[in-house]
C-alpha cells in the first residue's frame, strides 16, 4: 500500500478506455506512453500497466509494504527519505520510506511505477482516471493506493532502456483532413512560425495562439482522437491530448505522430514549438 | 456516390461520404460500420461514425497500407444491407417552467407561443446520427425549422443533466451536467449515461427519438422508479 501524503497534480492511467469512443466516452490514458512504459519496463511490469501520472508537481509517498518502483518521464528531483535517487531507473522502496518529488528542470510529466501495478477502480475496462467515468479524477491528499492485480513480472537490465528525448522543439506532423482549407500563407506559416504552448493547457488539449484570425467554411461534427490539431475561427490552435472529446466541429488540420504526442506532453506552458509535416 | 478511404495519422483510417446530414447516408454508414468491426475485427481497436464518416482505429501492429487496401476494396464491393434497427425511444420532457429556463426565447425569436415550441418539439421523429461531445450525447437531426434559435451570447457554467436543449438548427440532451450555450427547454428524468448500466449509454447510433410532453408531477415519479428500479422505459419499433 501507499499513503498519499501530498498529492500533486496527479491520477492514475494506463493505456487508455479502449472499445468505448462510439458512445462519447474519451480514450484517456497516459499523455506521454513512452514514459509510462519504460517505467513500466523498469519495475517488470508489461506497458499497460496502470502508473501514477504527475504534471508539474510530482506526489509525497509514504509506503507501507516493501517494493520496487521508478520513475520516469520530466526530469523531477526524487528524494526517498534522505537521499537523493536518480530517475529512469528501479528503486527498492522498504516500509515506511517517505518519497518526495522536486519540480521538474525539464519536461512536465512523470510516471511512477510500482512492481505489480496499481489495484484500482476498473470502469470500463480502464483504470484511468477520468471525472464522470471513475468515481474520483485525480488522486488526492489522503488516498490509500492499493499495489497489485498484475502477476507477470519481466525485469529487463538497465542498459536496454531508452528513455523519450523531448527536448527537440519540433512536433512531427502528418497533413489532417481539412489541411486543404488552408490558404497559402497559413500553410507556410504553420510550417515556419514558432509557437509557444499556451498556459490553459491540460489533458484535454495543448492550446496554442498564434496564426490570427482565419476564414474558412463552417463544417459538421466529425471524429478527433488524440493529436488532431484543430483550428478556431480565432486562429487558436487545439492539439487534442488523451482525455479530448471523440467528437468535434473545428477543422482537422494536423495530425500529430504518436512519438510527437508523447514529445508534447512534456512541453511546459511558454515552451516554443514548431511543426514539420512529414514528406515536406 | 464517391467514397474516400485515407490516413487519419499513424493507426487511423478515415472513410468519408460527401459532407452531408441525411438518411440513406447515415444507413449505409451504419451498415458498412457494422460489416467493417465484424470482417476487421483482428485490424482495429474500435470505430466512430459521424455525419458522413467512418474514423477506423487500428491495432498499433496492423499494417496501414495493407488495411487502406483491403478498405478500400471492401468498400466497392461489399453492399450490406440495411440495419434491421428501427428502434423509438420514448423520452418524457417536462417542458414546465421551473426546468425551461430559456423557452420564452425560442418561443419569441420564432414568434411563437410556448405551447407551440412544445408540440412542434415533440411533434417529430428524430434519429439519432451519432454519439459524441459528452459521453452518451446523441447527435439528432430533425429540429422544425421554426425552433431554431442561436446559441446563448455567453454558456452557463452548468446545466443540469437531463437538460433538453436548442441550439442553432440542433436539438438535444445534457447527459451529464456540463457547462453549456444551448437554450434549455426542458428536462429529461431519464438517465442518458449512467456508468452503473450495462450498456452506460441509452441511445445507440441509428435509434429515433421522440419527445414526450409530461408535467412536474409525472417528472417526479418517473424520477422516484428510476430510483426504486421499477422504471419501464417505452420503445417501439418504427
């Protein structure tokens, strides 16, 4: 078991509500899987694994039976009781140890995982957190997280890890749907302009200002998964993250890889990003 | 009619029709969606149909190119038939005042009176497109043109769930309580989306709806055998 002594800003994900986006319900699940699942890797743990996801603020832990865990993703400062530990690789957690987190130098995100997983609320075939869907959105002050409910356990050595390099500024991106509604000078200066990730952003989606006001013809609701950029009449641009709607009525002018997915979930508010479109 | 099957990122594949809203499109999408989970269920993960789209999500080891292809020639050759789901379902209103906050709008912005706005609501047979927005939101067409009404100026932060709404040319339900712009005409005592059921959703894709007109009182029973379990929901077929 673990003791939530202060919380963060965090909840639980796996890999997401799979098998339930025809009725509205979002996919959810970790915004940076790379991350996630080296993390899972790390502790033995196959990369579905349900793992703590902290953003900018990681959790304090106290734990109450002895295990393994590691943390990966941004680059927080882990202090376990006294000592400092490094991320990206297993720690050994006895009794009773208190593990406090720093704020990240680098990166937004990080992912906490503990050998044998998380036995938490299923909704869904999900334990992702998601308010609506599970009984609580995020973890709070307080909480008991029960450890458990996954048997298989493979621990790979440390040298075949290979942690996300998110520091490069450009998002890779393929053409969206609507990209044809563009004029010619959006389209270039999509590809030229540097853009910076708007404070408002959450898992819902990363908001970026940047390209004025744009015309373009009205269209009807149509399907959106995470990495869809979406353009506002205002010229703001809407990059869907994992708990996005399913459906939306803006126009789909990107599509972000799924590497550039996991490369924006670390990109903190004021952060500058540029698009390249793959083939370009 | 021309179909197009192409790449919606990595583990994506979209199949759209003409933009459009209408019945022979929504059929063939349903029908084609049906045939698509039941011949590529070792492909994709799950499917979403809109308007007039298909977004096909794949399995991250199915091959894009080779799913594109098989598509792609499933498309012109299979012609399924028509869904055999005709399905009405029944959903009682309480159009009183106490729940239709902005009934007086729609009623003076189309120079109407509210009974009007109530019997031209209920009046019609509305299908249900698609789910979408909000878990368990259906996407209906059908509104009277007499009805329509723009948007609110400014969204309340929260409108109850159940609330039955207008907005623009669309007419709807707030499965949840959510903040929202629509003008709100009634209330539903039904559950639209209830995680607790199996399915959570009331409304599937291809289902009609049609609007009953019932008082506060009837409101609060209905309310109280939902509780109690006792709730028969009335459906027909059409």
């Amino acid at each position: 078991m673990i003791r939530v002594l202060k919380a963060g800003i965090s909840s639980i994900q796996d890999s997401g509500r799979v098998g339930f986006r025809a009725i509205g319900v979002p996919l959810s699940g970790v915004m940076d899987a790379h991350s996630a699942g080296l993390a899972n890797q790390l502790v033995g743990n196959t990369s579905a694994t349900a793992v703590i996801e902290f953003t900018a603020m990681g959790p304090t832990l106290l734990f109450e039976s002895d295990t393994l865990i590691a943390i990966t993703g941004a680059s927080f400062g882990l202090i376990l009781n006294d000592e400092v530990k490094p991320i990206n690789t297993l720690v050994q957690v006895k009794v009773g140890d208190i593990l406090k987190c720093t704020s990240p130098k680098n990166g937004w995100r990080g992912y906490l995982a503990v050998q044998g997983g998380f036995d938490s609320q299923v909704v869904l075939g999900s334990k992702s957190m998601y308010q609506g869907i599970t009984e609580k959105g995020r973890i709070d002050k307080g909480d008991i997280l029960r450890i458990g409910g996954t048997s298989e356990i493979i621990i790979v050595d440390n040298e075949s890890i290979n942690p996300l390099d998110f520091d490069s500024k450009i998002i890779q991106v393929f053409k969206g749907p609507e990209y044809g509604f563009l004029d010619e000078k959006t389209k270039e200066n999509l590809e030229k302009a540097s853009f910076k990730i708007h404070q408002n952003s959450n898992r819902m989606a990363t908001q970026i200002d940047g390209l004025g006001e744009v015309k373009f013809k009205d269209i009807l609701t149509v399907s959106v998964q995470p990495g869809t950029v979406q353009l506002t009449p205002s010229g703001k641009l809407l990059i869907l993250m994992k708990d996005a709607q399913t459906t939306g009525g803006y126009p789909r002018i990107l599509q972000l890889t799924n590497k550039a997915l996991n490369i924006l979930a670390q990109k903190r508010p004021n952060e500058a990003v540029t698009f390249k479109i793959a083939g370009n | 009619m021309k179909i197009t099957v192409q790449p919606f990122g990595e583990h994506a594949i979209l199949i759209d029709w003409p933009a459009t809203v209408n019945d022979t499109v929504s059929q063939e999408i349903l029908a084609i969606n049906t045939a698509i989970n039941a011949t590529f269920s070792s492909e994709l993960i799950e499917t979403v149909t809109t308007y007039h789209s298909i977004a096909v999500y794949l399995k991250e080891t199915a091959i894009m190119q080779n799913c594109l292809e098989a598509l792609e020639s499933f498309i012109k050759t299979d012609t399924p038939e028509t869904l055999i789901n005709k399905r009405v379902v029944f959903i009682p209103v309480c159009y009183e005042d106490c729940f239709a906050l902005d009934i007086s709008i729609v009623a003076e912005k189309n120079e109407l009176v509210k009974t009007d706005v109530i019997s031209l609501h209920t009046a019609p047979v509305y299908p249900v497109r698609f789910l979408g927005f909000l878990p368990g939101f259906p996407y209906v067409s059908g509104l009277d043109e007499r009805l329509h009404t723009p948007r609110l100026k400014s969204p309340r932060l929260q409108i109850p769930a159940g609330s039955v709404g207008i907005g623009g040319s669309q007419t709807g339900i707030y499965p949840s309580n959510s903040p929202g712009g629509w003008n709100i005409i009634g209330q539903t005592p039904i559950p639209l989306f209830n995680i607790t059921n199996d399915p959570p959703n009331l409304l599937v894709a291809g289902d009609f709806i049609k609007f009953e007109s019932i008082s506060l009182a009837v409101f609060e029973e209905i309310k109280q055998k939902i509780k109690a379990g006792t709730f028969q929901l009335k459906t027909a077929s059409l």
